[in-house]
C-alpha cells in the first residue's frame, strides 16, 4: 500500500464488525501465543523505533486475544514519542472479526514503484484539471496529499496496495474490508503483486477489486468482487507481457453518489499501460541495486545524540530486557494457547 489508503488506512488501521458468516483465517505460523500479543506488538513498533528490528519481512501478522488492540492502543497514547513515531512512520491493520493485526513495512523497491505510479496518476488527473468542463472541475477538488479522494469524500476512491505474491490471500481479505467496511465508498482497490524470492521469479501481476451488489433471498448485499485475478504484466524473467494495464475512470475517485452530482455521464478514463508499469518497476529495482552515495564523517569522529528527559524512552540496554521481559510473559501464557 502506498499513500493512497482510506481514511481508515491514514490511521493505521483497519476495524470490521463481526458476521456470523465470516470465518476466521487460521492464525500465522509465528506470533502464536495470542495473549502476549499487545506486549510482541508494541516490543515491535520499539525495535522499528529504534531501529534494531532486521527483519526484512514487509508483512508480519500478531493473533490477537480480546481487549489486547485496545491495550496496545492506551500504551501508545500514553507513550507521546512513541505514539507519534507509529502514527507517522508504521502502517498497521486490525481486523476486528478475526482480531488480527498486521504491520506492513514495504521495501524500498515497493515504495519506489508506487510513487512512480502515483505520479503517472496526478499527472493525467493534473491534465484533468486543466479543462474548462465539469471534468475539469471535478479534478480539482481531488487531494494529491490525503490519497486519491475527492475532497468533499470521507473516504478516498482509489486504493492501491503493493505486496509479496505469498501475501496474495491477506491482500484479498485488506481489499474487501477497504470496500466493505466504507459502504462501497471506496470505489476500486488495485493489488500489485511481486513474486520476489519465489524461485528467482520476477514475475508481476494485478488484481482489482470493485464494490458488487447481488440479490439474495434475504435481500441485495454487498460483496467485494475480484474483475482483476493475478493478471502477469511481466512475465518470470522480468519481461513485459501483453496486458492492458491499469484501468481507472474519474468517477472513481469518489463515492458514486458525489461523482453523479458533479459530473454525471460526463466521465473520462485514466490509464497506465502494462508496458509502462513494467517500467517504473524496474526503475525502481534498478535504483535500490545501485550504490547510493552518502557523506562520509572524517576519521575519529564520534556522534552525539540528544538526550530525551521529557519521554520516556527504550535506550538500546533496556531494548535487551525488555525482549527477556516479553519472552517471559509469552512463556507464562503458553498455556493458555489455541492452535
């Protein structure tokens, strides 16, 4: 995911009511002793902080147990440094039927490939903006820095996400609680998938997701519809292969509601070909592998930081113990642990 997340993802989170018919996914193979989960979460967002957390996986899953999310929630409002470093730096989703919570660090290549994307979008909505028509106008009141929503929305319309091709189901579950959980006013979620380390494969797919309601006997529902499943825009060897790209309209900027009142019919398509995805995402794999320069201290330099007297901190003694502590709890709590 990218910047471009509903107002719910700006928080950092994701809540959805429970459904009788919604069955859990079985929880992930690490992080299984759910009631020292709030402590393994909040020992994670403190090593991401003080930057002793090595561990390259962009996707790492907690199974939560009742009450922890609001546990982990009250620490960080009572920890001001550390509140303010996850709220700005750390993506986290909680899924409040399945009480899981997932934190997303998306590598350098991912972050690079979807702000080229990003870009290639503002660009064509800038061109938009430049008529004098009701297109024009509605182009205007979209918001470059808050995602890719309209300003008189409460949620954004477009949500893109870039993740691991392992992570393909936990994407799909993200989808539906983006289009579900906003009443349909996200309008489209885009996933693109990466299938680094998976044999050598540098393959590359999209799938879209799009808010559909179906008649039932108890009356319509709504449901997330995949019309995009894992369609290659590059093949295994990092070739591109015929695909259309990624097709969005203007009308999807918006909940359907508000782009009926200003534009009506009057839509425009925005599109950015396979050809050009392939790109951007070798130039970004291209950048990351490339020795960036930095300046060099002189010998003999040392450094000194700030000292912190108003926050309580972790200093990288206490980061130590405080993992021996957390180890402790999830030890004292195994017994009460459900596979």
């Amino acid at each position: 995911m990218s910047k471009s997340q509903s107002d719910v993802a700006q928080h950092k989170h994701i809540t959805s009511p429970p459904s009788a018919t919604d069955q859990p996914l079985p929880p992930p193979h690490t992080d299984r002793k759910s009631p020292a989960g709030a402590l393994r979460v909040l020992a994670l967002f403190r090593r991401i902080q003080a930057g002793t957390h090595t561990d390259q996986d962009p996707w790492i899953e907690f199974q939560l147990a009742q009450g922890e999310y609001d546990q982990i929630e009250n620490t960080l409002r009572q920890d001001g440094v550390l509140w303010g470093f996850v709220d700005d730096k750390i993506r986290y989703d909680y899924d409040e039927s399945t009480r899981r919570l997932v934190v997303r660090k998306p590598t350098g290549v991912h972050e690079l490939f979807i702000n080229e994307l990003e870009d290639d979008i503002r660009s064509q909505l800038k061109a938009i903006r430049g008529g004098f028509d009701r297109k024009a106008q509605f182009a205007q009141k979209y918001e470059p820095d808050a995602s890719f929503g309209h300003s008189g929305a409460q949620y954004p319309g477009v949500i893109i996400e870039v993740a691991y091709s392992q992570k393909k189901k936990r994407l799909s579950r993200l989808a539906e609680n983006y289009l579900l959980d906003s009443d349909a006013s996200v309008r489209v979620v885009v996933g693109l998938d990466v299938e680094y380390g998976k044999q050598q494969s540098r393959k590359a797919t999209l799938s879209i997701w799009r808010p559909q309601l179906f008649e039932t006997a108890d009356g319509l529902e709504l449901r997330a519809v995949e019309e995009a499943t894992d369609e290659a825009f590059r093949d295994d060897q990092g070739n591109p292969v015929e695909h259309p790209g990624l097709r969005l309209f203007l009308s999807d900027f918006t909940c359907e509601e508000l782009s009926q009142e200003e534009i009506g019919n009057d839509d425009t398509e925005i599109r950015i070909s396979g050809i050009q995805l392939c790109h951007y995402l070798a130039a970004a794999e291209g950048k990351m592998r490339r020795a960036l320069s930095k300046h060099s201290l002189a010998k003999g330099v040392t450094k000194r930081r700030r000292s912190e007297t108003s926050f309580k901190e972790i200093k990288p003694g206490a980061e130590a113990r405080y993992d021996e502590q957390e180890e402790r709890a999830a030890k004292r709590t195994a017994d009460y642990d459900i596979d």
